[in-house]
C-alpha cells in the first residue's frame, strides 16, 4: 500500500499565490454532521476529501469555486464508523489537512 504522512498543521510561504485557512472540525468528536470553516483571501478553486488513517480515501467534495471571504463547509460523517479521520481541503492546489474523529 501507499504510506501517508499528516502533518497536524500545513506550514505555509509568506510568498505564497493564495492565503487560505482552514478550521478545526466542530462538533469534533462528531455524530452525523461536523463542520468546517474554509477563510479565503481571493476566490479560488476548493476540494475536500476525507481519508481515513490507513490514507483510503473515503469520500470526497468535487472541486467548487469559492468567492473570497469565510464559506462553512458541513461534513456527513453520519456513514462513518468510529474512529479518527483526515479531512483534507485542496485550495488552489494547496493542501490542507485537519483530523477529526467520529463517535
């Protein structure tokens, strides 16, 4: 199989094209929807997907085009066992990637 690594926080150039953040999941223990917040400076091109820790992907967002500013973005997480996940949101080709878990 192929191996992940995650890092817990997606260190960023000062020079980069694009600022982007993206928020801890809450609720986080989850139970049916969790949410997201997804901080833009310009519009951009934005994907999520969900992985769990074995790096399977499990789901996925297709890619939108978000206007700048702050967008929600609510998770079903209501067809996932218990356990720990990656939610990992592409932003313009940069990726960003969060953990939560489900209950």
């Amino acid at each position: 199989g192929v191996g992940f690594t995650y890092q817990e926080v997606a260190v960023k150039d000062i020079d980069a094209v694009s600022n982007a953040s993206v928020s801890q999941n809450y609720p986080n223990p989850s139970n049916g929807t969790t949410q997201f917040t997804v901080s833009l400076d310009k519009a951009s091109l934005v994907s999520v997907d969900i992985y769990n820790l074995l790096g399977q992907k499990l789901s996925s967002l297709s890619q939108q085009k978000y206007s700048a500013g702050d967008h929600t973005v609510t998770l079903n997480t209501s067809g996932l066992n218990a356990g720990v996940y990656i939610y990992s949101v592409t932003v313009n080709g940069e990726r960003y990637t969060n953990k939560m878990t489900v209950k």
